[in-house]
C-alpha cells in the first residue's frame, strides 16, 4: 500500500472516532438515553447468543 493511500485511511478513520466522541458528548451533554442516529447502532443480541472472532495471522 502506497503512503498516499495509508495516509488517507488513517484521515477517514480520524474523522469516524471524531464523529464517535462527538455523539458521546452529545449524549452526555443531553443525558439522553439513544443518539442522533448519526452513528448506527446494533440491536442486541438475543439472549444465548455471543459473538467471538479469531483473527489468524499467517505466515
């Protein structure tokens, strides 16, 4: 991956934890129980069921 590119997706990613804190104050600020919607949110899972992932590294 050129820098360019790396350069790049690491602004996007600055920009979605940015937007992230940003909805945190909000509900902070509001002591609101849900957000704006800005920044989706999943349902719960029902009872029973968990989500794990393994992440291998090969090589």
């Amino acid at each position: 991956m050129d820098i360019a590119r790396a350069r790049a997706i690491a602004e996007v990613a600055d920009k979605v934890i940015d937007s992230a804190r940003v909805e945190i104050e909000f509900l902070e600020a509001t002591n609101a129980d849900t957000g704006t919607g800005f920044i989706a949110t999943q349902p719960a899972l029902p009872e029973g069921f968990s989500v794990s992932k393994v992440h291998r590294l090969k090589g």
